[in-house]
C-alpha cells in the first residue's frame, strides 16, 4: 500500500510538472506592433521643402499611422511611443514647422487647437519644429487612449510599448529639456496616474520573490498568458547612461514601472532589444532559448518598404523574437509600394511553436 501512494504522488508531481512545462506564457507569444506609434505624417508642403534640403533623411520620415485605438482594433499588440519632458507647459509650443509653411505662402493644417502643448507634462511626437503631429500631443492622453480600449477589450493579449525618452539637439530647433531622474520619475508618475496596477505587468511582478528580475525569467519564466491578459507591459528603450538613471534607488527595478533595455548579468535584465535580426539572428535566438524577451524590427527608415525586400521580416519570425516592429502593418500612402508586415494567416499575433 506504502508503494502504490509513493507511485501515486509520483505520478501527480510528473503530471503537474508537465502541465507547467506546457504552459502558454507571455514569453510564447509572437507579435506584430508599430514604430513611433502616435505619429502622424509630415504635411506635404513642409515635407517638400525640408526634402529639398535633406532628402535622405526626409525620406526615412515618410510615413505615418492610424490611432492607437485603430491599431489595437486592426490586432497590433506592440507600440512605441516617444516622450519629452516639459514639466512647465509650453515648451513645445508653436513649432517652427508651421511658419515654414506659412512662409512658403500656404496655411498649414490645423494644430494643437485645444492648446494641449501649454499643459504640463510628458509630451509626445517625433522631431520638434519639424516631425512634430501626433494623434496625441500629451502621453497622459495617449495612455488614457489605451486604457479605455483595454477596458473595452479586457481579454486582449499584453500590448508591449516600448518608451524612448527624447533630448536630443537638431540644429536649427529648438533645444529639449534633458530627461534627468525627475523626469524619469514623472514618466513613471504618469502611467501610474492612467493606468490602475490591475492593467500593468510590472518588474515586481515578474519577479516576485527572486532578488533578481533576470534569475526569475531565466528560472521560473515569465507569467503564463492567461494571467496577464488585458494588462500592459512598458520597456525603456534606451542606452545605459539613462538607464542607470532610472535604476538609482531602484535596485533590480524594484518599484519601477518599466522593464529596461540591460545587457545579460545585470540583476534587471528580463527584456532585450536587438533591432537587426539579419546581423543578430543566433543572438536574438540565443536570448529567447534561455529565457529573455527580445524586440526586433522588419523594417527601419523606410528602405524596406521602398524595395519590397521582406529579408528582415522573414528573419525576425524565424529568430522567435516576442515583439517584431515594423512601419508598415499596413501598406505605405505616402509613395508606391505593396509592402505589408503581417503573419501568413492574416494576423498580427501568434503562439510559437513549442
């Protein structure tokens, strides 16, 4: 009798271990989301102009996107949003794009009709003075956009967003306000302020009782899908200088509430981006085989879409990178081309093969 509960036990601990082992997690998971997600297209007459002086790099600006709302209907699971710190209201005001246009005898669309810019707070939009509309001029109102269409949709799958922090000079605008530790803590102040924990996969989350967020996913994995449904799951995008900054009282990214962009052995690294998945493909690899989140992209700067070369697309599914970034979701209506980044059965999410 001794022998036959032995067996019994035995065999319910394999059952379960196996039922485990099979387990959907959010690491399973492949999904197709958007580059600079808020951004709307440059107006033509300012475009032209600016094309006329720099036209590489006006051509790797030549695109444009539906709402955010409108991209998590179409499937999107992945966005990226861009942020500038003006804690004051008004920075950003008046961008000189606009007197260009009015310069070149043409009256430019109509912007910022509400006054959202003088606000303060987290602002967002690609370039000032220059790349500058956006279907949400304040992060707080891009997040609310998200929180009520998660509310909405409360079963979706994890929408992934990757946050890049913005102070970089362009000659001949106007100069952004650093990104310090305050601002970094407003970043985090201000999704707490939209979004309710219920709605977020934090660190803490992931890490429960391990000292280190990298030891909890290289050990125990990430949550399985099911218990993070209808949540959402931010990832600083940026080098280690900033990331630091964000680190500073926060060991391990503890209270934080955005994943971070660190290399393999440091105690908060869970989520990697590896944006070249041709030149990467076995890292990229490599980091998924062990445990890590990684973000790629299909396409960058335009040039894929122009040459309907799908080289990189095809690479970054077949690395079993989580997040693949792309441009073109939908095709371009900006200039020709068929170029499209979805899975082969119509979709922009999946569950890899196990």
């Amino acid at each position: 009798m001794k022998q036959l509960a032995t067996f019994f036990i035995m065999l319910l601990v394999f059952v379960f271990v196996s039922c485990k082992s099979n387990e959907v997690t959010l690491s399973d998971i492949q999904i197709i989301g958007s580059h600079n997600s808020y951004k709307i297209a440059i107006e033509a007459p300012l475009f032209d102009y600016l094309h006329t002086l720099e036209p590489k790099k006006m051509e790797s600006l030549q695109y444009t996107h539906i709402s955010l709302e409108e991209q998590l209907n179409l499937g999107l699971r992945n966005l990226e949003l861009d942020v500038f710190y003006d804690p004051k209201g008004g920075h950003f005001s008046n961008p000189k794009g606009l007197e260009i246009v009015k310069s070149l005898g043409q009256e430019p669309l109509a912007y910022d009709v509400e006054e959202k810019l003088k606000q303060p707070g987290l602002k967002m939009f690609h370039v000032q003075d220059i790349d500058f509309r956006s279907h949400y001029l304040l992060f707080k109102d891009g997040l609310l956009a998200l929180r009520n269409w998660s509310d909405n949709n409360p079963n979706h799958t994890p929408v992934i967003i990757l946050i890049n922090t913005k102070d970089q000079k362009v000659p001949q605008t106007r100069e952004p306000l650093l990104f310090d530790k305050n601002a970094l803590d407003a970043l985090d102040d201000e999704i707490k302020s939209v979004l309710p924990a219920s709605q977020l996969i934090t660190p803490d989350d992931v890490r429960g009782d391990f000292d280190s967020l990298e030891k909890a996913v290289l050990t125990k994995g990430w949550p399985s899908l099911n218990s993070v449904k209808g949540k959402f799951l931010f990832v600083l995008d940026e080098k280690e200088e900033r990331i630091n900054n964000y680190l500073l009282g926060h060991e391990a990214l503890k209270g934080r509430m955005l994943f971070v962009n660190s290399k393999e052995g440091n105690s908060e690294a869970a989520f990697r981006i590896v944006n070249n998945p041709i030149k990467e493909l076995a890292y990229i690899k490599e980091l998924v085989s062990i445990g890590y989140m990684v973000r790629t992209r299909a396409d960058a700067s335009t040039k894929e879409a122009r040459t309907n070369d799908y080289e990189k697309f095809e690479k970054a599914k077949a690395s079993g990178a989580q997040v693949i970034s792309t441009d073109y979701y939908l095709p371009s209506i900006l200039f020709d081309s068929d170029y499209k980044v979805i899975f082969e059965d119509g979709t922009y999410e999946k569950i890899k093969k196990k």
